[in-house]
C-alpha cells in the first residue's frame, strides 16, 4: 500500500473552510493509500478525538511537531492576513525536521502540501527528495481594483498591499519558485489561480477546486413548482425569497446586493435574509436601514450548520457577491439545496456556477454591478420558469464537485507518483526478509 505524508496544518472534521479541506483530502486518500498526516497541535487534538470518536480510519497515522517558544509566543492563525505568515512559516520548519526524521523510519512515497490553502507558503516538503504533490493551492485571486472606492480607506489600503504582495511572491520569492519547480504535480483551486500560475512559473498546473460536498439527495423543488403554477394562473406569486451567507467582511461586498435590492424592490418583491456574522455587521445593517430595506432585510447572524442548510432549501435565490474568493463553499452548498445562484462571473464561482444553474455578472465597475444586480434581481423574479429550470440543475451540478469525484483526480496521482516509490520500498522489504 502507498505511504503518503499529507501536510494538512488545519484538518479536522469539527470545522468546515481549510479545516474541512484537510480532512476531506485525509478521508480521500485513505481509501488508495496509508496517510501520515502533519497537522497543526490543536488539529492534532481534533484528530485525536476524531480516532476515538471511531470517524478515522484505522491505518491512519497523526502527528504535530512540537512547538518552541517563538511558535507559542507567535500564533500563525492570527496576523494582517488570514494567517501569521512569519509564525506559519516557522512551523513549517519545525515540521519539515519531523518529516525528515518520521521519512527516515517510513519510507514514504511521496509527499502532499495541502492545507493551507495558499500559494504564499509552499512548506518544505519538496526537500524530501521523493514526488511532491501541492495543492488545490489558491489565493493569488485579488480584488479587483475597480471595485476599491467600495471600501473603508484602511480596507482599500490592504486589498491594494495584498496585490502587491501577490505579484511579488508570485513571480521573485525564492522559496514558492523552488516548490513550484520541484512539485511533481501542482493544482490550483480555481481557473484565475491556474492561469496566475502558469504564467509566473512557466509551467502546467492542473486545475481542481480545492473542496466539495460529501453527498448531494435530491432537494425539494416544489417552491419553485408552486411559484410557476401561481405564475400561470396569474396569481400573486409573493416574494422572491433571496439568501446571503458568508462572513461579513469587506471583501464579500453585501452593500452591491443591498443597492440593487433597493432599486430592485419597485418593480417586484423581494426579501432577503443574511447570514453570518464578522466586522461590517453593524455599518452594513446600518446601510440596508438608509436605503430603506429594513421591512424586507433581515441579518440573522451566524446559524448552526444544519440551520442554515435549512436556509438554503427555502430560499428561492443564493446571492453570492464576493469580490474575493478562491471557491466559496457556501455556493455548492447552495446548489446542493437546489437553490439557483447570482454571482459575479469570476475566481471560483465562475467555475462552480454554469448557465444551467445560476447567472453569472461581469465584474467591471460599481455603477455597473448595481445595475446589473438589479436587472438580474427583476428578471428572475418575474421568470419561474427560468427558477425551476435552474433548480433542478443546480444539484446536478453540484454532484460534480462531490469529495468522491476530487478524491479520485488526487488518488490517481498518489498511484501515478508514488508507485515507482512503492516498488522500490516494497523490494527492499523482501530483499530483507529473503
């Protein structure tokens, strides 16, 4: 059987975004291979309650490397980023010893960087000197420039420094041009990663969304069936029900759906509820009170999973209007629940959402998303037709991205890659007991 050690830094099946990536891809390579996984300490916790929980796979094996006083002084979960870069770095080099040492016992046969999910920090695994695998990798995504008079000063300032920062590590840092020369194999998360990627290191990188969906049941459709019945007969339909859900950072840019909303709204009915809780909460429920909305807005805040899963199959329409995103897990969410999607037609909803199941914007100017939001609102309101249509294809689409198909892409190379590595092991092995 393959040896694979996955550097999965967060993995754990209690959390969803990077942590529920890690253990998706641990649970997807269990099934080809025996995972040695390199994770973070709480992680290590998570895993660890997960085994005896009986959640993981017997051959699994699990470790984190022991933090020193920088690495406890200096949290890499926290920094001007999603992460501490300068503290995630470090554990990285406090992981490749390990990895050095627990390779010397195991003999793996290739290597996995997986979690997290960023191009900025490669780790070291490709000096293992046997096949490295990186990725889905994302985040050279940036929001787009055009957009910036949307921000807060301060906001405006990091998105414009993050760009910055991007280019730079994309095309000068030593280290990330090393990682993407040795990889064996390389994935990018979404389509705008691909090509920032191939065209930075002059070389071919697959493309594969970083997370999925476990199962995918026929939703209920009968929402949009009685909308399009009542429709026919020429009765009062009530209101479009539109859905939001994400945290509220300036980066998921509510306020363009909040303006469009408000014009929208005296050509039909509308009502939308938010979900999700983060730092503009308070000046964006302020802002659906200027322009009025406040009889048919409501922020409902942060919602246990299942709860807001039920949000999902009432809702009529997912409004995704992230103007930075490597993927947005709540989309395939969304569609899973056989809700049609408006979205920016860019980053990872452009590859998740197709004409089958949503409508795709074109990210050009503020004036012109407004706009554009609003005559999107108005004409799927009034076109049950359309709605059930997409209703019943979003889930089609949705089974797409199920773990078991993305498990299966990764699977395919650990056999490809490792092989050659397993042969040689399992040689030596005989040789030995001959």
């Amino acid at each position: 059987m393959l040896k694979v050690l996955l550097i999965a830094y967060e993995c754990s099946p209690y959390r969803g975004s990077e942590w529920a990536v890690g253990w998706g891809r641990l649970l997807e390579g269990s099934r080809v291979a025996q995972m040695h996984v390199l994770t973070s300490e709480e992680n290590f916790g998570a895993l660890k309650r997960a085994q005896e929980e009986g959640l993981l796979p017997p051959e699994v094996r699990f470790y984190t490397p022991e933090p020193d006083a920088r690495l406890r002084a200096e949290s890499p979960a926290h920094g001007a980023f999603a992460y501490n870069y300068s503290a995630y770095h470090h554990w990285h080099k406090l992981a490749i010893e390990l990895a050095r040492s627990l390779h010397a016992q195991e003999h793996f046969d290739l290597v996995h960087q997986a979690t997290v999910n960023t191009f900025r920090e490669p780790g070291y695994g490709y000096e293992l000197g046997i096949p490295f695998l990186w990725g889905p990798v994302g985040g050279s995504q940036n929001y787009p420039m055009s957009f910036l008079s949307l921000l807060p000063p301060k906001e405006a300032a990091k998105e414009a420094a993050r760009a910055i920062a991007n280019k730079y590590t994309l095309y000068r840092d030593s280290r990330v041009r090393r990682a993407a020369r040795h990889a064996a194999k390389i994935y990018a998360s979404n389509s705008t990663n691909q090509r920032d990627y191939e065209r930075a290191w002059g070389r071919k990188v697959d493309l594969l969304l970083e997370t999925g969906l476990r199962e995918v049941p026929e939703p209920d459709h009968s929402r949009f069936e009685r909308r399009l019945d009542e429709k026919r007969r020429g009765e009062q339909t009530g209101p479009l029900e539109l859905l939001w859900s994400g945290e509220l950072q300036t980066r998921k840019a509510l306020p363009i759906l909040l303006r469009a909303l408000s014009k929208a709204r005296k050509q039909a009915e509308f009502r939308l509820t938010v979900l999700g809780d983060g730092p503009m909460r308070e000046l964006w429920t302020a802002e659906a009170e200027r322009l009025g909305l406040r009889d048919i807005v409501r922020f409902a805040g942060r919602l246990p999973f299942p709860e807001a899963v039920a949000a999902m199959h009432h809702a009529d329409l997912f409004c995704f209007t992230s103007l930075r995103d490597t993927s947005g897990n709540v989309v395939l969410e969304a569609m899973a629940a056989g809700a049609p999607v408006l979205c920016f037609g860019h980053q990872g909803a452009e590859d998740m959402v197709d004409a089958t199941c949503g409508v795709r914007l074109p990210v050009i100017s503020p004036k012109r998303a407004i706009e554009d939001w609003r005559r999107a609102l108005i004409e799927l309101a009034e076109n049950a037709e359309k709605l059930l249509a997409m209703s019943w294809a979003a889930p089609v689409r949705a089974r797409e991205f199920l773990w078991s198909r993305n498990g299966d892409v990764v699977n395919e190379a650990y056999l490809e890659l490792g092989r050659t590595n397993m042969e040689k092991r399992l040689k030596l092995n005989q040789s030995a007991y001959a």
